[in-house]
C-alpha cells in the first residue's frame, strides 16, 4: 500500500510538472497577440528591464527582457529574463530562462513556475496563498536565456564543432540502432518500407492525424482526468511515439539509403550496411539544414506513426 502511494505522487508531480510545461508552451503563442495588452509599462528604448507599476486586470508578458513589478499585476510571464515582485502579483509568476525574485513584503497569490533559473524569495517566509504549486528546474539557464532571446537560433544553429561532434555521434547512435533492427527484425523493416513506397502520402497523412490527435488526447486527459490517470496516459503516449518514431525512423533510412545506393553504385559493390550508413548520413543532414530540419522532423514523425499504424496483413488502409 505505501509503495502504492508513492508511485501515486511520483505520477503527481510528474502531471503537475508536464501541466506547467505545456502551459508554457502555450502561453508562448498567445503571448504573441497579447503581448504588453492593457499593461501600464514604463520602459525606454534598449532599456533591458520593464517596470510594472498597475495592471491588476492584465497578463504582462516579457520577451527578453526583466520585469520588475512594484505595485499589482495579475500574473507574469517573462521568456529569457527575470521577474522581481516588489508588490502583488494576484496570479501565476512563471520564466523560462531566467529567475524570479520576491522581495521581502512581496505577495505571489498563484504558483511560481521556472524552467531555467532559481526561486529566490528574500523572506524566510515568503507571503504566498496556501496550496500553491513551485516548479523549478535550474538547469541550462543561459542556454534557455539565450534561446528565448534569440528563438531564431532554434531553426538556424550555428555551426561549430560542437555542433558536429554532435552529428557524428549522432550518425553512429542510428547505425548502431538501424543496423540492429534490420538484423533481429528484417521483416518488419522490410515490410515497413514497401507500404512506405507504396503508399507515401497516405501513409505521411493517416501519422499526422494520428500525431494530432494524440497530441489533443493528452491534453484533454491533463484538464479533465484524475492526476495520476493523466500521468499514466501521458506517459504511454510518450513512450508509444518515441518507439514509433525510432522504428519509422530505422525504415526510412533503410529505405532511402537503398535507392541512392541502387542509383549510384554498381550491383557488386551493393550492400545492406552500405545501404544503412548512407541512410543515417542522409537522415542525419536533413535535420541539419537550418529551417528545412523542421519540416523533414515533421514529415519523418508522421512517416514513422502511420507506419506502425499499416502494421497489417490486411491491406485495407490502402483504399481509404
């Protein structure tokens, strides 16, 4: 029984965790209509700190920039800065990228959220509503605040050597991988490229429905399931596209680095981890390329999805 209510609160705090983390996600995108919206802001150009002085009736948002609020605000949201409450926030307080601070009389009435920095009350006990949640996670703050600084670095990486190593090591973690798939379970893989080339657009759009409505699923599942029921699907979801995306992803690359070996070597010097190691290093720099890796991880996630799903003898999803 106690090992049972401990594997409850496990699957607790990851929902709450998970819950605050897709919020956030979230809020990115409104932030960009609402931005700034009903605030009173005092801030100068190339000014790096933003001064809240009234806005209990508003969401203040931040991009790259402090937020210092001194008298009332209904929540904060701040992306590669710090917030610092000298008054009352009535709501949430949450940054990626940077710190919050709560001065010594400071009022926080909803959770405190960080990814990326530290919570720093000056109080010993700091003036906050009963029952309110704090995740933090103080890892790669400069990394984060860089990030979120400059999201364009995202699409567009720069090229180092750090950024290679990476690649190789990547190329050599998916051989490994292909090339022990196609050893235990040739079939499949085999099987699994021929519905792809049979059937390529079908198979793209039935993982892409698949994937959003996976996505919808486990979002509606943290709002309106019991905690540790949510957790529980959340974390199957995960795992499920994580094995599908590995499993797609193998018979991709076997399948790609078959036609260009067919294409451009002779018939003698043809062979299956030829055909494997071209199709990592093909794989490998298509999620490479600034911008367009996005659109070949999309189409790549779909493709490994709707594969599992055409995991049939039958070959009625052909028709549909």
């Amino acid at each position: 029984m106690n090992n049972f209510f401990k594997t409850t609160n496990i699957f607790a705090h990851f929902q709450i965790s998970f819950r605050y983390s897709l919020r956030g996600f979230i809020y990115i995108f409104l932030a960009a209509a609402t931005l700034y919206a009903q605030t009173t802001i005092t801030s100068q150009p190339g000014n790096e700190t933003i001064v809240i002085e009234e806005a209990r009736d508003s969401e203040v948002f931040s991009f790259g920039k402090n937020v210092v609020v001194k008298q009332r605000a209904k929540g904060v949201l701040a992306f590669g800065g710090d917030i610092i409450i000298e008054g009352m926030v009535d709501g949430d307080v949450a940054t990626i990228g940077g710190s919050i601070i709560q001065k010594e009389n400071a009022f926080i009435g909803g959770d405190v959220i960080i990814f990326g920095g530290t919570y720093r009350p000056e109080s010993k006990n700091p003036l906050r509503n009963a029952g309110k949640e704090t995740v933090m996670y103080a890892g790669y703050e400069e990394e984060l605040r860089n990030l979120t600084q400059n999201p364009s670095q995202l699409f567009s990486p720069t090229f180092s050597w750090a950024f290679l190593a990476q690649r190789l090591l990547s190329i050599l973690f998916w051989f490994i991988i292909t090339l022990t798939f196609t050893t235990l379970a040739p079939g499949a893989v085999s099987r699994a490229i021929v519905r792809f080339q049979l059937s390529t657009l079908k198979v793209i759009a039935l993982g892409f429905l698949v994937f959003l409505v996976t996505t919808f699923g486990v979002v509606a599942s943290l709002s309106f399931l019991p905690n540790y029921v949510s957790a529980i699907v959340s974390l199957m979801a995960f795992i499920l596209l994580m094995l599908g995306y590995v499993f797609g992803r193998v018979a991709l690359q076997v399948s790609i680095g078959k036609q260009l070996q067919k294409r451009f070597f002779s018939e003698n010097k043809q062979s299956e981890t030829l055909a494997i190691l071209i199709g990592v290093f093909v794989w490998t720099i298509f999620l490479s390329i600034p911008y367009f890796w996005v659109f070949a991880l999309l189409i790549l996630m779909s493709s490994s999805i709707g594969l599992i799903f055409t995991a049939r003898t039958t070959t009625g999803w052909q028709k549909l």
